[in-house]
C-alpha cells in the first residue's frame, strides 16, 4: 500500500526536511505538508500544502479525509526553551495534537503514526552517562513532561486498540537548511551561522556541557527507516532511544576551528543551563539499532565540515 501521508508541523526544523525526504520517497501528490502559517516559503511551494492546526479535531479530520490519508507525521511542538516561556501554551499544544491523531487511528480513519519523542524526557535524576532505554524519567521542563506523558499514551494506544505508533526521541538537531526554533540544544546550530558572520560565538551554555546530538540527515534517515520498518519489528512503543554524537561546546568551538582558525567563543550561561544540566550527555540506543537496524554516518567533524560549506555557499 503506497503511503497517503500527511505531515503536521512541515514548516519546523525537521518536519520541512521531512517533507522533501518523503516526496522524494513516495511522489508529491502523495505527500500533504501542513502547518499554521505561510512561513517556510520552499514548504509551501513545493506541493500540496494546507493550513492546518493540529489542535483543531474538526479541521484534522476534515483535511485527513480530503486527501484520504493513512499515515501521519506530527511535527508541530513547542520547544524546551520556548515552552518554558509559554507552559500552558506548550501542554496544550503538545498533547492535543496528539490525543487527536491518535483517537482518529482508534476510530481507524489513520492507519500508522510517527510521533517524535526527545532527550527531554529524562530529568536531574537520570543516569547521565550512556542513558538506558529503560531508566527513571523526572523531566523538569515542560516540554519533557509533554513528552513524557505522550509516550505513555501512545504506547496505551497500542495495547489497548492496536494503534500502529512509532516513535524517537530526538537528540539535538543540527542542520544548516533551517534557522534554530527555540531550543535548548540550538546553539549547535546558531554557532555555524556567527562563526561564518562574526568569527565569534557567544554561548548560552558552559564550556563543558556535554549532550547528544545528531545531524539531520541521519534524524531523518531514523525517522523514514522506523516507519518503513515491519510492525512486528517495532518492540517498543513509548519511544526508542537515538544515538549518534554527544559533544561540549568547548568541543563544538574545536572542530570549527580547524576549518576557521580565527574562531573564538566566550560563555554566558542563561537559564537554558538548568535544562541541559537536567539532560543526559550521552545515550545508549542499542534497542534501535537492533530492532530496526538504526545507524548514524555523521561524526562531529562530518558536522561542522558539512555545515560550514553549506553556510557559506548560502551567505554568499
């Protein structure tokens, strides 16, 4: 059966790769790529788009059966960052969005989800070091209770009604494509774009402020191979570990300098420390890679190689 998919969210930082990744895939016409607004004008004109926000039902469901759509990739989430600003903005948010594209899989209206799940989840009182797949999860950010809470159900939704669910969860996401959105781990975007502007990178968070990574290519690599993975394959249904590279800024700072001798960075920690703090420096992600045969290509020097030369080609 080809895929009808629609994606919530196509506009954000991996929901825009996403969908050119999918109509590459899968075709245009079989791709519908939704979002609140007009704001990513090489979304929007690259196919079938709608506005669309996800925490209207109605609106859902009526988009869903217009384009008779049997898949969905929900995308739209307020960040770590952002939703410390605006909790009840980001609970809402977060776990309507969910709650309806899961119900319209119950009602059997969608036939299977991707939901992204994230390194938020976990909490001061994790193991930081190689985090399990199974540990204790006390988030202390909005946005990881959300998360928290949305595996819980989504796995719910499979026990209880068969709901073909999968999910991630995403460490940081670093891409040269789009601008950073709000999170707490952006700094290892937004520190590409002052190297190549300014020579000089002002970061929120200390020197040696280990935390996982992961270039989008290879996000996006995970996220189209779980879902083209066997049902029987997926053996967990909260959400699956994802692992590539864990890395300080101190080390970040390093890996640009051997291409941008001239670099410099200064540090001034903001209230995004207290979240990274809470967050594990590294992950251990053996489920994944034995369940669905997930596996990274991108090493930190991969990174900021690929990212400086795509920088720059775009600023000049």
């Amino acid at each position: 059966m080809t895929p009808k998919i629609l994606i919530i969210g196509a506009c954000g930082q991996i929901g825009s790769e996403l969908t050119f990744k999918l109509r590459q895939m899968y075709g245009d016409e079989n791709v519908i790529a939704s979002d609140i607004s007009y704001n990513n004008a090489e979304v929007v004109n690259s196919g079938l788009f709608e506005i669309l926000d996800a925490q209207n039902f109605t609106a859902l469901k009526v988009c869903i059966e217009k384009y008779n759509i049997n898949t969905v990739y929900l995308m739209a989430a307020m960040l770590s960052a952002t939703g410390e600003k605006f909790p009840l903005k980001a609970w809402d948010l977060n776990t309507q969005s969910l709650f309806h594209v899961l119900d319209l899989a119950k009602a059997g209206v969608i036939k299977k989800i991707f939901w992204p799940s994230s390194i938020a989840v976990f909490g001061p009182t994790t193991p930081k070091d190689q985090t399990p797949q199974y540990t204790i999860m006390e988030p202390s950010t909005v946005y990881g209770i959300t998360k928290q809470v949305g595996e819980r159900w989504c796995e719910y939704y499979f026990n209880k009604y068969n709901v073909d669910v999968r999910s991630i969860r995403y460490p940081g996401i670093i891409s040269w494509k789009t601008l950073p959105g709000g999170g707490t781990t952006d700094y290892a975007v937004d520190i590409y774009h002052k190297a190549l502007q300014d020579g000089h990178y002002d970061c929120f968070l200390s020197e040696n402020t280990a935390l996982p990574m992961m270039f989008m290519d290879d996000a996006i690599e995970a996220t189209v191979n779980i879902m083209a993975a066997d049902k029987e394959a997926i053996k967990i249904r909260s959400s699956y570990n994802l692992s590539a590279v864990s890395f300080t800024p101190k080390e970040i700072a390093a890996s640009i300098q051997k291409y941008l001798p001239e670099f410099t960075i200064s540090y001034t920690p903001d209230f995004r420390q207290d979240i990274a703090d809470s967050w594990p420096k590294s992950i251990n992600d053996t489920p994944a890679r034995t369940d669905w045969n997930w596996d990274h290509k991108f090493s930190l020097d991969d990174i900021t190689k690929e990212m400086l030369s795509q920088l720059q080609a775009k600023y000049t």
